[in-house]
C-alpha cells in the first residue's frame, strides 16, 4: 500500500508545485535537476522514454542497495522527497557540509555505474 | 539529463527504499544517529586507551623531557627531584622595576648590543647572556661559539624571539612564544632549567622551574627579573 500512496501523494505535489510555478521553473527542481545531469544520462534518441526511464530506475535502484544505509536515505529524501539539505540535515543529523558530500559521492559513483553499463552521462 | 525527466527515472525506484527513507523520518537507524550516545563499554575502554597511551608515552621520554613536563605539574618527580612550577601570580612585577638578579656564582651578566648583534640587533630587545666572567669581554659570535652550555635571556616584548646564539635554547624559546610566552630565560646551570616571562600591558608574569629549586628561589627569581 504504502509504494502506492507515495506514489500518488509525490505526483500530486509535482503537479501542484508546477502549476504554482507554471511560468518559470521552480528553483528547487532547478537544482536538483542541475545535480542529477551530473549523474544520469542525456535522452538516448530512438528508445521509447519510458522503456529507458524504468530501466534506469531499476539500475539506480540496484545502485543504491549497494550503498550504506545512511547513503540510501539521504540521496532518496533529496530526489525523491525533494527535501532540501537543510532538512536532510535535520532529519540525520548530519552537517549540511556532510550531506553535500555525500550526495555529491553518490551522485558520482552513480555516474561511474551507468557509464560502465554503456550510458553517455 | 537535461530536464525534468530524472523525476520520472527517480520516480521508478524500488519503493523498499522510498520507504525506508520515509521511516528514517522517524527515529530509527539514520535519525537516532543524533541520540546515539558514546556509553558504556564503549566509553570506558576508549578512556582507559587514553590514559594507558597517556601515561606510556610520559614514560616513554627521556628523563630530563620527562621531567620537565612532569614539573609542570607536580612537585616532586619520580628521580627525586624538587620540581616547582611558579605561575608568578605572586610575584607580579612593575613593568618598570624588573631586573636581572639571579646570576649562578662564577658568571656575570653581559647585555648584548649594537656591536654585537650587528643586523640582529633590535631595540625592541633586550638582550642578556649570563657568561662566564672569564669571558664578558667576548664577543657574542665568540661566546656562541666558544661554549655550550650557555646561558641566553631573549627578552622580546613583541611576542618574538628573534634569534638565539643556540639552537636548542632558541627552540626552547620559540616554543614558548607558540604557548603563548613572549620570552624565555634559559639557564642551563644545574639548579635552574628554564623560566618563561610572560608580558601583557600592565604586568610580567614570570614562571620559575628548576631541578632542585626551591619555592623561597623561585620567588626571588621571579622577583629579580627585569629588562
């Protein structure tokens, strides 16, 4: 149940914060969007997108089950949950210098492992 | 990923770990990071490592390094010796009044000028060396030469010492600025190890310590010291 209402509660919270936002981007998206093109691959011209979406969500899910714990959740409440870091601070009790850190290992390394399995990222 | 697409890709990820992100929201595994507390087994031991690596590395020193840690802070040393540690609080002295009066028998006191010190010469500095009275009429390159041990008083009221005729006693002495001292008396006679003079605007603070040197001289040392 639970996979099923996170689902829903987080595409109604885009929605709304789109149409909030209609006329121009919303700064968080922003940046977040700006972290994860470090990591995630351009638009592979001729795959269906949501073929390649669902596969890189399972490579990304397998990705992150070989990460600590602690690495899972920080980088899930920030692209998933869009907290911001001063959240993901709170919520840890990690430094924000630390949760940068960690995002910006993780988001790394998930570079190195879709480029080792063929992506241009 | 130039767009917004990533949201739909991160979107897809296995709900096990949307969820147990959601569950850190709570107060298990990462949040009770925060209330995680350093007790019990765990801190004893590191405390007791601390103080076995503490006291194993005193020993371990030499025994005139040994010593003269051990002397800043207790009396009597395990080799015997009398070890006063003067914070000089007692003996704080005018500014203006301080001078020089413990000079060991057999020495006599030289201050060192222009012609000595040549470019190291500073009048911000009071230089002293406490000589062997044979050799008062030496020049300070020839005293620095002629003889170890020696014994160099470097009175810097800038906080600096800016050079000293030994090495080991200008090391002494620059280590004593990094704590803070803005001067060190070194003697390197029997009764007297070392004696920092502390300056600040309206007061010298002078510490006294020595092998065998007792309460009533360290007073008086502290007392004589001038500039």
């Amino acid at each position: 149940m639970f996979p099923f209402l996170s689902r829903i509660t987080r595409h109604i919270a885009l929605d709304l914060i789109r149409k909030r936002n209609s006329a121009k981007r919303s700064a968080v998206f922003c940046e977040l969007t700006d972290e994860m093109a470090e990591c995630l691959p351009a638009d592979i011209p001729g795959v269906e997108e949501a073929v390649e979406a669902e596969t890189l969500s399972a490579l990304i899910s397998s990705f992150l089950k070989t990460r600590h714990e602690e690495q899972q959740v920080v980088f899930v409440r920030r692209y998933w949950y869009f907290d911001s870091i001063e959240e993901i601070a709170k919520l840890t009790g990690f430094s924000k210098s630390k949760v940068k850190m960690m995002l910006s290992r993780t988001r790394r390394d998930l570079r190195d492992r879709l480029r080792k399995e063929g992506y241009t990222v | 990923m130039k767009n917004e697409k990533w949201i739909d890709v991160i979107g897809g990820i296995d709900p096990n770990l949307v969820e147990n992100a959601e569950k850190a929201s709570g107060n298990d595994a990462v949040s009770s990071r925060k209330a995680r507390k350093f007790t019990g087994f765990k801190r004893v031991a590191v405390i007791a490592v601390a103080v076995i690596l503490t006291v194993g590395g005193l020993l371990m020193l030499n025994a005139n390094v040994r010593a003269a840690v051990l002397g800043m802070f207790v009396y009597q040393d395990e080799a015997g010796y009398q070890r006063v540690h003067y914070e000089g609080s007692e003996a704080e002295v005018d500014i203006h009044s301080v001078s020089i009066g413990y000079i060991p028998e057999g020495f006599a006191a030289r201050e060192m000028t222009e012609d000595d010190l040549g470019e190291g010469y500073d009048s911000r500095i009071h230089q002293i060396r406490i000589v062997k009275e044979e050799d008062v009429g030496l020049s300070a390159y020839e005293l620095a030469n002629n003889y170890w041990p020696e014994i160099v008083i470097n009175i810097n009221r800038a906080g600096e010492i800016d050079w000293g005729y030994d090495r080991d006693a200008f090391e002494m002495a620059y280590e004593s600025t990094l704590n803070g001292m803005d001067a060190i008396i070194l003697h390197n006679d029997s009764e007297i190890e070392s004696t920092n003079i502390q300056f600040s605007d309206d007061k010298i603070t002078v510490n006294v310590w020595g092998i065998g040197m007792t309460m009533d001289e360290a007073v008086s040392v502290a007392e004589s010291i001038s500039w």
